[in-house]
C-alpha cells in the first residue's frame, strides 16, 4: 500500500510519468509474487498495462496514461480513508 501510494502521488505530482508508473507497479506485483492483496490494490489494477504498451497492443498511449492516472487517484483516495 506504502509503495503504490508513494508512486501515485510521484505520478500525480509531475515527478514520475505514467509509463513509469506501470513499470513500477509490474515489479512490485512481480515481488509480491502476484498477491492478491497487491493486485487488488487500486494501483495494483494496472497490472498488464506496461505489456500492452511495449507491445504496443490494446488502448492508445494517451488511454493507458489515463488509466494510470485515474488509478493513482483512487490509490491515493483508498490511502486517505481512516
């Protein structure tokens, strides 16, 4: 939870762009070796992302930074609730 909602406010803040974002979320998923508890973070449901933009399949660059920025948003929503 730290880690992802440490990237999300990176990315929403300008210091981090998106891409990098999901190359970031794919090692922690990786590490965590595919948790559960990982994946269903927010943030964690960009999963998949970076492969679909390396391969250049699936929704256009400016759609998949969409979706990561709307995952950091709610990454950053879920880590405010008490």
């Amino acid at each position: 939870m730290v880690i992802f909602t440490d990237l999300a406010a990176m990315c929403l803040a300008g210091r981090a762009d998106e891409r990098w974002v999901a190359q970031k979320v794919e090692e922690v998923v990786s590490l965590s070796e595919y948790s559960s508890q990982v994946i269903d973070l927010p943030l964690g449901q960009v999963y998949g992302v970076d492969d679909a933009w390396a391969g250049g399949w699936g929704p256009s660059p400016d759609e998949l930074r969409v979706e990561v920025r709307a995952a950091c948003q709610a990454q950053l929503n879920a880590g405010s609730r008490p």
